[in-house]
C-alpha cells in the first residue's frame, strides 16, 4: 500500500466476536480469545509495516468484569502471555507497545508484566501500539475531571484556562492524535465506552467479519475506504 496524505495516522479497533467464533465452531470460549490474540499480532505487524503511527485496540473494558470468572481469568492469562511473548517480537520490530487504563485492579504480576513491556519497547520508533485494557470511556474522563480538580486546588490552574486541550492532556491517551478511523467488527453497531472524547471526528467503519476472521487485507480496504471519506470537522 502506498502512503499519501490520505493515510490515517491513527486506527482505533474494537475487537469484537471472539465468542462467537468460538461458540459458531463448537469450541470454548478461551480458544476464540486465543485466536482473536493471534489476528490481532498479524494485524500490528501489518500496521507497522504499512507505516501507521499509531493502533488503539480495545482488550477489556471495564464493563468485562462481569464476565464469568473463568472467562476473566483465561482472559487475564491470554493477555499475561501475550505481552511476554509479543514484546519480544515488538521489540525486534521496532513497535512501541502501550497500555491504557486503570490497571489498579489488575493483578500485580499482570501489572509488572505491563512494566517490563513498556519499558522493553519504549524507545522504538516504528508504530505506537495502544492496548486499551481496564478501559472505559467514561471512567477515563471522570479521571482527567478527578486530575484537573487537583490542579485548581492546588492552585496549578485556574478553572476559566480549561480548555480541550487541557482536558485531552489529562486522558490515557495524551499526546497522540485521536483517532482518524474507527473500525468495529461482528456487525455491532455502537462503540461500547471506547474512546468517547477521542472520537468526536473519526470515521466509523462497522464490519460484520468476526474479530478472528479480520485479516490485514481488510485492514487496507478500511484504509481505502476512509481515504475516500471527505471529512468536515463540521464545517459546511
């Protein structure tokens, strides 16, 4: 794929129908969860290659943990074993690897996990993988209202100087462009709490392919798509 002006700096996923796939073929639901873990390797690596700056994908919300436990945990497990083994790789392929959300609640040897990730892949250059993990919407900007309070208390900022900026400055994902492009797979049609602020103005693209199924070829008929998108930002 050639890039151009065109290109989207910044692809948000929702990675959705790993349950399906797994109940449409018999199978447990930690195998569709396995699987959707591999699609979503080859599709970071095609995302690099391709020259994007950045991919945000949604790995559990906050909402996820009222899940069965045995689904959480198989989750929490699938993510422990996938940063060890995809940081390595990252790291090799000069992909920066982030994490956003509370992870308060995760467990400390899934949160030293993501400290050694982080760390291992920091100074890379090629694209910035955000994984949204204990992520919600809502809970995000709660937090930044939460921080920006702190600040007029302490005297740091005066509240008439709060402005979009300021506020985006305060969110998981500050100082990385929102999102050009959101794409959401298995047909559903609503964004869940994801990234609320950050996509005021991106392109919705709503996929029925199951998240297992997604391959970077349609990675790149997304991009085409959003390339003949003619976008406003509201103005007529």
């Amino acid at each position: 794929m050639n890039a151009n002006s065109n290109m989207p700096k910044h692809i948000a996923i929702i990675m959705d129908g790993n349950r399906r796939w797994a109940k449409n073929r018999m199978l447990p639901v930690k195998l569709g969860h396995k699987q959707g873990a591999e699609t979503l390797k080859k599709i970071v690596r095609h995302a690099n290659k391709i020259g994007l700056g950045y991919i945000t994908v949604y790995a559990f919300s906050t909402e996820n943990w009222k899940r069965s436990e045995e689904e959480v945990n198989a989750l929490m497990s699938l993510l422990e074993n996938y940063l060890e083994d995809f940081s390595k790789e990252a790291d090799t392929e000069n992909i920066v690897i982030r994490v956003l959300g509370d992870l308060t609640a995760l467990s400390e040897s899934l949160q030293e996990k993501i400290r050694e990730t982080l760390e291992r892949t920091k100074n890379n250059t090629g694209t910035i993988f955000n994984i949204a993990l204990n992520y919600g919407g809502r809970n995000e900007i709660v937090n930044a209202v939460q921080e920006i309070s702190k600040e007029i208390i302490d005297g740091k900022l005066k509240p008439e100087n709060i402005n979009e900026n300021v506020i985006s400055e305060h969110l998981y994902t500050k100082n990385d462009p929102d999102p050009d492009l959101l794409i959401r797979t298995s047909g559903e049609l609503r964004l869940s709490g994801f990234l609320p602020w950050q996509s005021v103005y991106s392109e919705f693209i709503f996929l029925e392919k199951l998240w297992p199924d997604f391959t970077s070829e349609d990675l790149d008929m997304a991009i085409e798509e959003f390339k003949k998108r003619n976008r406003k930002f509201g103005a007529k």
